[in-house]
C-alpha cells in the first residue's frame, strides 16, 4: 500500500481529522498492515485491547456473540478507546469480507503525540468534541418528560 | 495556599486521579488562585473559554440565564472540555458564595502533557474512560423499548 493511501485513509477518520499533513506523513509511516479473511475474528469481547485500526477496505462486524452492534465499513475506525485506556474490548470485532486494515499501536501512538503537539491538539479537541456531543445527547435524553430534568 | 494544598485538589479531581505525585506537583506549580465574591460572574454562555477551574471552596452554579443546570461543590471541576478544544461555553458560571477556584490554562496543560508521558497518559486514560461510561449510558438509552434498539 502507497503511504498516501494510508495518509488519506488516517485523514478521512474523525479522530485524526485536524491533523497536520506532515504529521499524518510520520503517523502513516508507523501504521501495519493487516489482511483478514472472510470470519476472520479480529479481537473478543473481554481481552485487553492496545491497538486501533482503521479500515482500508472491508467490512467488519462488531458483535456480542450473535447480536450485531455495527457494521464498519472503509474509512471508519474501531478500537479508539483501547488505544487511549489500554482497557478490554467492549465487543467482538469479525471480518465480514476480505478486509485490509490499518492497525496503530498505543506505543506508537503516545510516542508520536509526545513528539508533536499539533497532533497532540488534534486528538485532545476531536475528543473534547465527541464528549460535547455526547453531553448534549444524554442531556437531551434526561429532559424527556419520563426521565429526571436534565441538570 | 500552599503547593501540597493545590496538589490535594489536583488529585482528588477525576481528570487527574491517574497522574503521578511527582506531575501533580508540577501542575500545582502552574495553577492561578481566584477569587469570587457570591453572585460574582465566572464565564458567560457562548464566551471562548480556554481554561478549566478546580473548586477548591465554595460553590458554583452552572446555568442558562436563569435556568440551574448544576451546582458544583469543593473538589468538583469546572470547564474541562475548553481546555481541551478552546470552544465556547456550553453555560454560565456564577459563584453562589465566596468561592476559590485554582485556574489552569490551555498553554501550560498542554505543555505539561507534551513534556510528561505520564500526565498525557493519565489524562486520555480518564477521557477514554469517559467516553466509554457515556457510550454505555447512550446504548442503554437506545435500548428502552419506546426507542430503537442498540446498535
């Protein structure tokens, strides 16, 4: 794969949107190529999970044993908290085709926040974002009439 | 107020319960002490806001013109998603007592997270955190049988 595949591929992701160019270039240069087939499992629900990937081409299924929570498909991301908390995955991850993924270690990833504060700033405030939203929804949520007002 | 007080007040906030002892000090080293007098304006709805606070006495209220979203005691933390994004105020704050806040700027958090592995660590342990508590709480909310099912 061309490494600006991978630099279009980091930029088309929400969390890597507001980086600069140059750093997509260093980021890219670190990210693995992966190949899954067809119902290949990715990762389980449960085990400790340190990487993120994004998808080049595919699709993946996010499920908890046989209930689908999503379909992934190209230019979305999966695994992003476990690269922030190194904590468990929160469900399973399966191949529903040939899939190319692009996978970032929590390594890596520190090292290169560490070493550049543009991407550093672009991560913080796609978060910071994401937990704004996320604000608004549950808040949203708790001034329906049944629930408690929203606070 | 002394240093190992701001301390104190830096690790009992969730944002830094993870940071080591030794970052905690450098932090505190860094922190504005701030004075309010009751009904004293804090930051205005749709303002920049570029900096979080920690309640170290008295009380804040977090609201909408006159409509009270919170009250926010000693040891809470105010304004934390600016710091990270530097977007506007979601609400206004005015201190209901004699309030003393300690004022962390978006400048020297980041620069202290660039210069401490351990503090950036500590800090997007807590967001990841964060965003998977929320992302549980949304799928709970979707999964109540007037919505639409969990996904």
């Amino acid at each position: 794969m061309l490494l600006i595949e991978k630099v279009l591929t980091l930029r088309s992701s929400e969390i890597f949107h507001n980086t600069p160019e140059a750093e997509l270039v260093e980021l890219a240069g670190i990210l693995e190529e992966l190949y899954l087939n067809p119902n290949e499992t990715l990762f389980q629900k449960g085990e400790i999970g340190e990487s993120m990937y994004f998808i080049y081409k595919g699709k993946i299924r996010i499920h908890d044993e046989d209930l689908t929570l999503a379909v992934l498909e190209e230019n979305e991301i999966l695994g992003e908290l476990s690269v922030l908390d190194a904590d468990t995955r929160s469900a399973s991850a399966t191949a529903l085709q040939e899939t190319i993924l692009l996978k970032l270690d929590q390594e890596p990833f520190y090292d290169i926040m560490l070493a550049n504060a543009e991407v550093l700033k672009g991560i913080l405030k796609t978060l910071g974002r994401r937990l704004r939203i996320m604000d608004a929804k549950l808040a949203e949520t708790k001034a329906t009439p049944t629930e408690q007002p929203s606070r």
